[in-house]
C-alpha cells in the first residue's frame, strides 16, 4: 500500500511538473508596431466640422481597450450616439474600424497606411475614409459616400482636436 501511495504521489508531481512548464511557455502577446500606431486616435476630442452640409461640433473619447490591441471611441451626447473600434488584424495585415450609431445605421471598413495617411473602404465599397494626422496634433476626416453614378461625394469633413 505504501508503494502505490509512493508511486502515485511521484506521477502527481510529475504531471503537475510537466503542466506547469506547459503554462511557462505560453508567452503573453505583445502588441505589434502596427497595433501601437493606433495611439493617434487615443485621447479626448473636440470634432468640428460639416455633416451632411451642417455644422459638427461634438465629443468623442477614445481608450486603449485590454491589452492595447484596440482602441474604443464613443462620440455625442443623448439623443444621438456613436460607438466606434479600430485596430490592427495582422492576418490579414489590414486595420479594422467598426462604428454603430444610435440612429440605427452601422459600418465595417478595412484600412490601411500609406506614410501618414490612414484610408478606410467599407466592406460593400459605399463609403471611405481618409484621416490625415495634423502637425499640431490631432487629425482631419474626410468622409465619403459613392453616389448611385460612382462618384464619391463628401459626406463629413471634420477636425479633431485634443481636449
């Protein structure tokens, strides 16, 4: 009785040996270069701008989500809302922007860089985005839609400017 107690006291701390060296190797993910270039849109920001031939004068705060593999904005004030993310998908080396709004209309967009400039195409080809960092900080918006002839019309140009 003493050997099999003995002997399943030494597989116990075999298996637990070899689980937690398991648990060693797993290394925590880091974000990549492309991932920390999303700091640009990480602050507390006043937009200005024209919608829709109107003014836009609005809030939008932006944070790191867990992890810092995403950033999460929320914009406006009661009555109409915008949530938004954007981050970095390395398979298919593009970055992501999801937004909803609370008047019910939603986009995906795929984005990539090119110097400075970030540009946004929506899944179906109807909207796209240019966001353009500015040297005294912050970054300009142009938003698009393509007409029923393919032409891109301007739908939002904004300023957005640190707080």
């Amino acid at each position: 009785m003493i050997k099999i107690l003995t002997m399943l006291k030494i597989t116990t701390a075999i298996a637990l040996g070899a689980a937690t060296a398991a648990f060693a190797d797993v290394s925590v993910p880091v974000p990549s270069p492309e991932h920390k270039r999303l700091e640009l849109f990480v602050g507390n920001w006043q937009i200005d701008g024209e919608l829709a031939g109107k003014p836009l004068h609005v809030k939008q705060a932006c944070e790191w989500f867990d992890g810092s593999f995403a950033v999460i904005c929320k914009a406006g004030e009661s009555g109409h809302r915008n949530l938004s993310i954007v981050t970095y998908n390395p398979h298919r080396q593009a970055y992501g922007y999801w937004t909803i709004n609370s008047t019910g209309l939603a986009d995906t967009q795929i984005g990539t860089i090119d110097g400075n400039v970030w540009s946004f195409l929506s899944d179906g080809g109807a909207t796209r985005a240019t966001v353009t960092p500015l040297e005294t900080g912050g970054f300009a918006l142009v938003l698009e839609l393509k007409n029923k002839d393919g032409k891109w019309e301007i739908l939002e140009k904004s300023t957005y400017t640190a707080q």
